[in-house]
C-alpha cells in the first residue's frame, strides 16, 4: 500500500491496538502489540497483535488498503504464513481494512488449486469496506481508536462527524491520532478544507506537543496548515503571529461576520502568541456575536495595558 497511508495506518494501530483487535475479534483477549516488521523476507504487516481465545494464542493481522490489489488474497496469504512461522506457528487471522471504495475486491476464502482441481491451499480472511459503513455504525462500536477513521465511513465527510472525532479523541486523551484524523478527512473533504484547516488551527498549538507532530510533516500527509506551521518555525516568530491572525480572521468570517473586521484589526495588533491563541478558540467555540463581542473588549483592554 503506498504511502502516505502506509506509515499512518500502523502509527493507528500502535497506538489503539486493543480496539482494533476488538473491532475484528470481538471474542478475544488482547495480549500486547508485536512489531510489524516479518524479519523472514523484510515483509512488513501494517499491524500484528499478540491475542488469546479460549485460553489459547493467537495472531490478529491488520492490512489496510487504498487502491484495488487483485492479488490481495496472495499478499494476506504471504503475512499469514510468515507471521505465524515468526512467532511459534501461531494461528493467525488476517483482516483486511479498505480506506476508499476500491470496486468488487477480493472475497475470502482464498483457495489454491492443482491443475486437477485438487484444494492445496485455503485462507479464511475478514473485509472490511469503510465507504460502506455509516459513521454512527462505527462510532456505535465504543472503540474511541477508530475515531480517525471516521471521515472515511459511507456518510462520514462532513463537519459534524469531524468534529465528533475531535471531541471523542481529546476526551479519550488520544491527541496522537487527531493528525491522522485530519490527514483523512482532508482526502474526503477537499471542497471543504477551508473549515477544515481553521478547525484544526483551533488546536494547532495544542497539537504541536503531540509526538507524532513532526513524523506527520516529514511524511508529507498534509498540505495546508501543517506545511504553514512548518515554515513558521523555520522563518520566525513573526510569521507564525501572521499565521495565528489568519486562522482567526478566517473563523470570524464564517461564524460571526458582524465582527469579522473588529476581529481582524485587533488581531493585527496583538504580538503576544499565548493572546492570539486565545482568541482562535474562544471565536471557535463560541455561542454567539455577544460573546465574542465582550472577548474583544476584553482583549482590547489587555493589548492596550501591554503597550
């Protein structure tokens, strides 16, 4: 699977291993998460996890695919055989997780066949098509590590389902997946990442603290307001202020027009990064003009006192 899914779909993974296994085992007891790497061969699962069932182990082996593969049976046969060769000829289920609509793809069993007709080979395998799940249904699963997925889901490219993700995310503590969240949704939502970059410059700061912040820019996963994050840290505090008074302006505009260009003057004088900060979220959660109109006045009082 090409990147910039590859790499970010095993970071899922690692980082909510237990609700993965249970989405597709529901059965069965987690145990720990193993390297993804097969040293046989350097073939690289995008998750393997250690599991029991009934008292006895076993591997849950995790694939995602974003293009049609008509060899995807063969390539889930291949981890199959080697992980479980790997770790003691474990039993091993293999699960693969389509993040577009790739058409009619492969269907388990996968059988092989001699030219006689004779079965040599059978492989039992789970599908899951994410354009074909609702994101209540899979919301309804009470895995919080799915979240990301969720701009992926049948209905799953819009506002309020991002904003759902963000919200089950941050309560969960999973601010480590909120950057694969975004790069998702920005695949599906590409009439709509104005919304989606100032919705996500509400928690910039925030999100820088991550770990995964830098790994997620070096991958190249996002375009927009990352790649400006980037550059302000490499040009200097001042744009990184210009940066700030952009995503404000633009979450002024579309929520509160009335006091879009207050907004935009006040933010103009403002040089404190920890005041603009403050007006980016506040503006963003909002619940009317009033509101906003006496954080302003506030913010006035304190900019004046700061010159």
């Amino acid at each position: 699977m090409p990147k910039p899914y590859d790499d970010a779909m095993k970071r899922l993974v690692a980082g909510s291993p237990r609700d993965f296994l249970t989405w597709i085992l529901p059965a069965v007891q987690y145990k720990e998460l193993l390297p993804h790497e097969l040293h046989i061969e350097h073939v690289y699962a995008d998750g393997l996890v250690r599991a029991s069932l009934n008292g006895q182990e076993l591997l849950a082996h995790f694939e995602f695919q974003s293009s049609y593969d008509p060899r995807m049976s063969e390539r889930l046969l291949e981890y199959n055989v080697l992980a479980s060769r790997q770790y003691g000829y474990l039993p091993v289920y293999s699960c693969v997780i389509y993040l577009k609509d790739c058409g009619e793809v492969p269907r388990p069993p996968f059988i092989r066949r001699l030219p006689s007709g004779e079965e040599t080979v059978r492989l039992n395998f789970g599908v899951i098509e994410l354009h074909k799940i609702t994101a209540e249904d899979l919301e309804g699963t009470g895995l919080v590590g799915l979240a990301p997925l969720l701009p992926l889901t049948k209905n799953g490219a819009r506002r309020e389902v991002v904003d759902r993700m963000i919200s089950s995310l941050l309560d969960a503590e999973q601010t480590q997946s909120l950057w694969v969240g975004y790069a998702l949704a920005a695949k599906v939502m590409k009439s709509d990442l104005k919304w989606l970059k100032w919705r996500f410059a509400m928690l910039s700061d925030f999100l820088r603290d991550s770990p995964v912040y830098q790994e997620v820019l070096e991958e190249g996963m996002e375009r927009g307001l990352e790649r400006g994050l980037e550059r302000g840290l490499e040009r200097g505090r001042e744009e990184e202020l210009q940066r700030q008074r952009q995503a404000v302006i633009d979450i002024a505009q579309e929520r509160f027009p009335d006091v879009a260009e207050q907004v935009k003057n006040l933010s103009g004088r403002i040089h404190d990064p920890s005041l603009l900060m403050r007006l980016i979220v506040k503006i963003g959660i909002a619940h009317g003009v009033e509101e906003v109109r006496e954080l302003l006045e506030a913010l006035e009082k304190i900019d004046s006192n700061g010159h």
